[in-house]
C-alpha cells in the first residue's frame, strides 16, 4: 500500500473562540482520490488553509511524507508537494500557458531570467503528462475554463506536486468537459499523485473518488471507501437529515402564457429559438457552456437585447431593450455569479433585499424610514428559511446558500411574475440546494412563470415539467420532463452538431 502523503491528527482551530475544526484525523496515500465534502461552514475549506499552510492550527500535527511540522507555513507546504488549485485558478490572464505554467517553478528555483525556450518546454512537458493539447504560446484569457483548469493543473505538477487540491474542480464546466477532468485525475493516480477533491455533486463523488470524508459542524463524522455508499447516505451524513427531492408536479394557473419567445434571435450567440411558458409551469433551458442559454437569459431580461423575433407578455407583444423593460414587465433575473453580479458582498442584508426596489420604497421627500428595511428583511429571512441575524449584517457573512437565498429574496421583493434563474443551485450544499428546489416549487404553485437555466441533469428531472435543449445557439429538442430519461438529456446536450431546425417528442 502507497504511503501516506499527508497525515494530520488532532487538529483543531478556532476564531475569536468559536472552533471551526474539531479533533479533525485525515490521511491521504499515493495515488488516492479523497473527496472532501460537507455543508457550507463545515470547516472544509479551514481544513484546506491549514494544509496549505494558510492558517496555522491551534492543537494537533501534520506530518508531510513523513516529516512533521509543528508550524506549517505556505511555503513549506507548496515546497513539501501540496497544491490547492482554487475555483478562479489563480492564473494571469495577460500571460501565456508557458508563461503561468512556468512562473511558480522559476520563482522557486530562483531562475530570474527569462528564457522562453525553457519555459516551453516545461510547459509542454507537464501538459503531456496530462494528456492536455494546449498551445504553449496561447494567452490565457483566449482559453475556455476548462482549458484554463488544465494549465492550473500542469502548473501543480511542475511544482512537483504530491497533493494536488482540487476547490470545487466541475463548477463552471460541461459535463463533457467533467469527463476529460476526470481522465486526468484517473492519470494523476498512475503516477501516484494524491487529489483531494471538494466537490457537492454526489454522482461526481462516487464516480471518482477512492474515499470519501464527510465533515459536518467542524468535525469528522465519516472516513470510508466510497464503495460502501449510496449518494443519499452522502447527502444523510452531510447534513444529519434525511435529503430527499419530490418531483416536481405542474398545476395548471392559466391557460394563457406568461411568456412567448418566437423566433428570438442574437447574431452569434443564439438563433430562432422558440418556446412560451404558461403560470405555474418550471421550463428548464440546458445546453453545453456556449450553446446559447445564458445569452438567451440574458436577452430576455434586457441586459444584451434580442435582433429580431419576438417576446409577448401575457399575450402582448414587448420590447425588452433594458433591465427596466423587464421589471418594468414583471420579470426578474438571478445570474448565475452571484457573488460578481447578484450580490453586494460588503453591503447589508438590508441593503441587498430592497436594492431591486429601493425607489418604490421612498417616502415624498425620498426618505426611507429604517423600520422599512427592517420589516423588508425580516419578511425574506422568514420566507426563504434563513437564519436570523441584524438586517445590517453584511452579505459577505452569510454561507453560499443563504447568499443565493439573499439574490432571490432581492428578486422577489420585486413581485415578478416571471423569474429566470440561471444555475440557482451552483456551488451550494445539498441542503441549501433541496431547499432552493423547494422555493422554486413553491413560488411556481404561486402562479409564477420561471424559467431555469441549468446543465444539472437531477435538478432538471426533480423541478421542472419541461426541458429545451440548445445547441450552438439552437433549440435541438424540447419535451415534456416526464418523457425523457436522464441519460438521454445527457446525450442531448453532449450532441456536437445541432440537427437544422428544432424538433420535439
């Protein structure tokens, strides 16, 4: 059996007195995929800090290829081989993959001058081990997210990389794109590389992991083979509830739609795309990155207009040019980066919940009175199930799914009558997210019209009644949920070439 790469045992740490990790035991061998996974707020990510050598620890060891460090510090992680690639990758977008491939390596062997030819090589050498055909000279901000992640990881492995830490790794790519992840992990394990994996998507959990560790309010509550788990065990031990998700079931509130796209079009992002969606009904719109369903989103509340085609609200023919046009038409938005554009992280709770209505909410001479504020977010803290705290606590104190609860409660403060939400569930917990699905559920009984972005294929069978696929911009299948299997969504969407025109079962 492979040696432990890392051992830590009996770590605790805390901030201001509160313990976030509590007795925490973890080791990983050669050549192993752990997953880590918990809640929001478990204490994974403090975990991964002190790893890293980010946060020192209060009590406890860790030991690296059997060496112990009674103070770890970043430096002696990254040089002792543990590499945390983040959700952003940290990498220079201006620079080329040689150049970010190649600048941890020569800084920490000190070769200050620059020699480009060194620097291919090196760059081509550790793509090759990961079987990632990228051009070395190509910058950054010219590659796809994945293609960005690949350079992250062939950065790692020039580090000499023995750990490699992977933060939330599937986020922001296609299920296609998964699949070419998970070949170069399977590929970092032959030559006996660790990976930790943070992930929330069970079906990624159990379809790469060796291991699994669960961790739930700062402590270890399971250290097993993944082999031994059903994914609603996973989802038991991570919140101590028994998770379960009802179908979604559509009654009718009008026969009327609430919304009609014909023929919507935006050159070079999406093309002809037709569909309504009637009061009560949850349409899902999925599709690869780039297949046209965020532009198309986005078009239908304003913020990058269709060209031609046309959009009628309850049966009117409306021009949707601008975000006014949309509120303004009862519809709302909740973008898929809520931190970059749903949020205002440093402002409070009180400030997010009335920033969509912040004028109707002004007295005559433009006053508000702060008992306005105060009912506005108690009323949404209730209604969204959030735990209670000062409307003047900032957004940024909140977890991940109460920040998105906070974007929707922004939202709904409006009283839309149509809600796209674009990836309502990404990155947040499997709690947040079945208590997310059931506000969708809710607010659909309400008569709402809601139209849901999403490549998660569960979420689209368990909280929609009916699901368009795109493809390069086209609408390539729409159906009835109850009529399609999971993998033939799956299939749908990983189509290379669209059919020419749209067809429906």
């Amino acid at each position: 059996m492979a040696e432990p790469v890392i051992e830590v045992a009996g770590i605790n740490k805390a901030f201001s007195g509160n313990r976030v990790l509590r007795d925490i035991d973890l080791a990983i061998n050669g050549g192993e995929v752990v997953c880590l996974c918990g809640e929001n707020g478990c204490g994974k990510s403090t975990l991964i800090k002190i790893i890293s050598g980010v946060y020192s620890f209060d009590a406890g060891s860790v030991s690296i290829k059997g060496v112990n460090y009674p103070k770890l510090t970043a430096t002696q992680s990254i040089d002792a081989g543990i590499q945390v690639i983040y959700q952003d990758f940290s990498v220079f977008r201006n620079l080329t993959v040689a150049e970010n491939i190649s600048l941890s390596y020569r800084v920490r062997h000190k070769k200050w001058l620059i020699n480009y030819d060194f620097n291919r090589a090196l760059a081509r050498k550790a793509l090759a081990m990961i079987g990632a055909e990228l051009d070395a000279d190509t910058e950054i901000e010219r590659l796809s997210v994945a293609e960005t992640q690949l350079v992250a990881i062939a950065r790692a492995i020039v580090q000499d990389a023995s750990l490699v830490i992977m933060d939330e790794p599937t986020t922001a790519i296609t299920q296609k794109e998964i699949e070419k992840l998970f070949t170069v992990i399977r590929g970092l394990k032959e030559h006996g590389i660790a990976v930790m994996f943070v992930s929330h998507k069970l079906d990624e959990i159990a379809a790469i992991c060796d291991r699994i560790v669960i961790m739930r309010n700062g402590k270890k509550v399971v250290d097993s083979p993944a082999a031994d788990f059903e994914t609603d065990r996973i989802a038991y031990y991570m919140t101590g509830q028994e998770i379960s998700e009802t179908p979604f079931e559509y009654i009718p509130a009008g026969d009327e739609p609430m919304i009609e796209a014909e023929n919507v079009t935006r050159a070079g992002e999406f093309e002809s795309v037709s569909f309504n969606v009637k009061p009560g009904e949850i349409l899902a719109i999925t599709g690869q990155l780039g297949s046209g369903r965020t532009e198309l989103a986005k078009a239908l509340f304003g913020l990058a207009p269709i060209q031609s085609g046309s959009i009628k609200i309850r049966g009117k023919e409306t021009r949707i040019a601008s975000r006014r046009d949309a509120l303004e038409n009862g519809i709302a938005y909740l973008p898929e980066d809520r931190l970059g554009e749903g949020l205002f992280l440093n402002r409070s709770l009180a400030e997010n919940f009335s920033s969509a209505i912040i004028d109707s909410m002004a007295g005559p001479l433009g006053i508000i009175r702060e008992k306005s504020f105060e009912e506005l977010s108690g009323r949404w803290m209730e209604e969204l199930n959030m735990s209670r705290k000062p409307y003047s606590t900032p957004a940024s104190d909140y977890s991940g799914g109460n920040q998105q609860r906070i974007v929707l409660g922004k939202w709904l403060a409006a009283r839309p009558r149509i809600f796209i939400l674009n990836c309502p569930t990404v990155g947040v917990d499997v709690k947040s997210k079945s208590e997310i699905h059931g506000i969708m559920k809710r607010l659909a009984r309400q008569g709402l019209a809601i139209i849901m972005i999403s490549d998660d294929i569960g979420e689209i069978v368990s909280t929609s009644n009916r699901v368009v696929i795109m493809n390069a911009g086209r609408v390539t299948l729409e159906t009835e949920t109850n009529m399609i299997t999971e993998d033939e969504i799956n299939r749908r969407i990983l189509a290379d070439v669209p059919p020419p025109c749209g067809e429906t079962i």
